[in-house]
C-alpha cells in the first residue's frame, strides 16, 4: 500500500492504493549465489592489523591545514610588498598610515 501526492493541475482522484510485492525466492536465491565479494582496494590497518583510518584522516587533515596557513601567510607578505596591493591590508594600532 501507498499514497502519492498530485502536481498542481495534475489531481489525481484516488491518492492511495493498495499493491502486493511478489518475490521470487528461487530467481534471487540464485542471483544471491553469483555475487562476488567487493575486493579491497586500500586496507587500513598496520603490521599489527589495528584499525588506523582515524590516524590518517587526522594526519591528512593537518597537513591540508598547515598547507592553508603556509598559502595565507605567503599570501599576506606577497600583498605587504606589492606597492599596488598594500592597501589592502589594514593598518595595525600604532602604525602611522601614510596617505
């Protein structure tokens, strides 16, 4: 059983219904015994066989944020030196502004 839902100018009078799913149980039992296993493709674990995914995951994380903050730093001093691009950074307390 089920029910379905009608498009605007679309109205469908009867909106639920009622259906019986008929399962073959032979045609998936054998269907069932052609599957092959997935092969693994990458194994996470060590020597040891312990699980170190979260190892990875968190090593691949800093490395992309340490990559981050090396860009926006070298960004920064790129901008600093640049006559055209220094007054897009904002001037820090105590630093005279030129004009």
């Amino acid at each position: 059983m089920g029910s379905v839902a009608d498009n605007f100018g679309e109205e469908i009078d009867q909106k639920i219904f009622h259906a019986r799913i008929i399962v073959d149980n032979e045609k998936v039992a054998a269907e069932t015994k052609a599957y092959r296993k997935i092969p693994v493709i990458n194994e996470f674990k060590d020597a040891d066989g312990n699980d170190i995914m979260q190892q990875q995951i968190d090593r691949n994380y800093s490395r992309i944020k340490a990559d981050v903050l090396q860009i926006i730093e070298d960004e920064m001093e790129r901008i600093k030196t640049d006559p055209d691009l220094q007054h897009l950074i904002p001037k820090e307390d105590g630093e005279k502004k030129e004009e």
